[in-house]
C-alpha cells in the first residue's frame, strides 16, 4: 500500500506488515507472547484488504477479508512502521 502523506512524500508499506503489527488488543496480546525469532504465515485472506475506512483526523481502520477489523492505525504509527520496516 502506498501512503501519500501531507508534506507529499511517499511512503510504501505491505499488506503482511500491516497485518503482523495491527495495533488491535487481541493481536498485540498475541505478540507479545512471541519470541524474537517467531514469524507468522498468513492465509490469503488475512493479508487482503476489504476496504480501508478513515477514522476522524488522525488515522484508519482497515477490514481485512478474514473480517478483522478492530485495530485503528494512527497515521504516526503508520509513518512508524514505513519508516521502520520498509
């Protein structure tokens, strides 16, 4: 996914990291009983997009085909995870 921020950089980011890191209660829960060295593999529909829906002014909440669709990714978090990852 490509994220167009307002100083009109581009940002890059994959649907496997958005995902791996959803900022939802029940996924952080369940990083954090992970190791250092744990890799999740996806379903195909855990990594594809149902739509992406804004939240207020401050970020969006993504409905992925597998129908989770708790976590609200704030754009500095967002910004994060490019900056971060990619």
């Amino acid at each position: 996914m490509e994220i167009k921020w307002e100083d009109n950089s581009v940002s890059g980011i994959s649907f496997e990291t958005l995902r791996k890191y959803c900022p939802c209660a029940t996924c952080d829960e369940e990083r954090e009983k992970q190791t250092d060295t744990y890799i999740p593999l996806f379903m195909l529909d855990q990594v594809s997009l149902d739509s992406i829906v804004p939240v207020g002014n401050y970020g969006i909440t993504l409905t992925w085909k597998d129908g989770h669709s708790t976590g609200i990714y704030e754009y500095p978090y967002l910004l994060n995870l490019t900056e971060k990852w990619l």
